[in-house]
C-alpha cells in the first residue's frame, strides 16, 4: 500500500520543524572580556584612595601596567 505524497511531505515538514526546537551544541556562552588598561589605572587609583594600597605600591603597579601596554 503506497503512502499519498502528501503525507510524506507534511511528516517531513514536522520533523525539520522540530528539530529546530532541538539545542544543538549550545548551551551557556562565556565571554571573558580583560580590563582595559584605562579601566586597571582607575581601579588602581581607587584602591589607593581607599587606603587598601600605599602610594608607592600605587606607583609601582601604575609604572608595571604602563610599562606592559607598551
């Protein structure tokens, strides 16, 4: 007994239209973005003027982060 054409197309069409509701090798996407060195230079500053840094560690890391953007 043969199958009608059309049958076959719709039962096709069910199955691509659902496996569009299948996740395929996704999941969650992770971006990782460094600070800026502008971005380090205010954080910097900030933990200076918070006290959590003295001025010369505040100098020493400002001269590293400068010296490795070069």
């Amino acid at each position: 007994m043969k199958k009608p054409l059309g049958s076959c197309v719709l039962a096709l069409s069910a199955l691509l239209l659902l496996s569009g509701c299948i996740g395929i090798g996704g999941g969650d996407k992770h971006i990782v973005q460094n600070p800026t060195v502008g971005q380090q230079l205010v954080d910097l500053k900030k933990a200076r003027d918070t006290g959590a840094i003295t001025e010369n560690e505040y100098q020493a890391q400002k001269t590293k982060l400068l010296e490795a953007s070069k």
